[in-house]
C-alpha cells in the first residue's frame, strides 16, 4: 500500500536515482550523444560529397555520351564519303575496263578480218587453182 506521506526511503531513493541520473549524464550519455552528433555531421557531410560526386559522375557520363555520339556521327559521315569515293573509283574502273576490253576486242575483230581475208584469199587461189587441175582433167587439158 502506498503510504502518505512517503517514508524516508522514498525520498532516499529519489535522491540516488537523480544522483544516478546526473553522474550517467556526465558520464554515459553526454559522450554517447555528442558521438552520435558527430557521427550525423559526419555523415550528412559525406552524404553531400557523395551526392557532388554522384551528380559529377553523371554529368561525366553525359559528356562522355555527347562525345561518343559525336564521334559515331564523324564515323558515319567518314563512312559514307569513303563508302561514295569507293563507288566512284568502281565506276572509273569498270568505264576504263569496258573502255579496254572493247578496244582490245576491236582490235582483235580487225585481226581477225585481216586473217578470214588472208585466209580467202588463199582459199580463192588454191580454189582456182584446183578448179583448173579439175578441169584440165575433165578435159584433158590444162585451163
């Protein structure tokens, strides 16, 4: 039951426990409380070093990414003048190839021509010539 007024030990034990309380502040809780602040500051301090060094980090990556897209934009547009100049050195190519081949086959026909025309010739002579032989036989003399 409680008694009123309070008898001596309740007063001896409200005197120990804020005694209690006063020697654990100084001791305990103070250092633990300013750790802990200096942990938070400590903290928060490399929270924002963090989010700087996140955000350089990204503005790195887009600059990185911009420069890339440059580059892929130089490399299509070198491709494409080299894939143009190829072309055209193909069709300078084929024209002066076609341009070869036509007048070697030109020259070839015109060789040709000349040996059917020698080659006639000769057949027309030996052709008369037989011709003759032929009729100088049939006959019996020479034509």
């Amino acid at each position: 039951m409680i008694k009123l007024p309070p008898d001596i030990t309740f007063v001896i034990q409200v005197v120990s426990f804020l005694i209690f309380w006063q020697v654990m502040k100084r001791l305990l809780f103070a250092p633990v409380q300013s750790a802990l602040e200096a942990r938070a500051a400590r903290m928060s301090g490399e929270s924002a070093r963090a989010e700087a060094l996140h955000a350089e980090a990204r503005a790195q990556a887009a600059e990185v990414e911009a420069a890339l897209d440059d580059v892929r934009r130089q490399s299509v547009r070198q491709a494409e003048e080299i894939r143009g100049r190829s072309e055209e050195q193909e069709r300078e190519l084929l024209h002066r190839s076609r341009t070869d081949v036509l007048a070697l086959l030109e020259r070839e026909r015109a060789v040709t021509r000349s040996q059917v025309e020698a080659a006639r010739g000769r057949l027309r002579a030996e052709t008369e010539r037989l011709a003759g032989q032929v009729v100088g036989k049939v006959l019996g003399r020479m034509a």
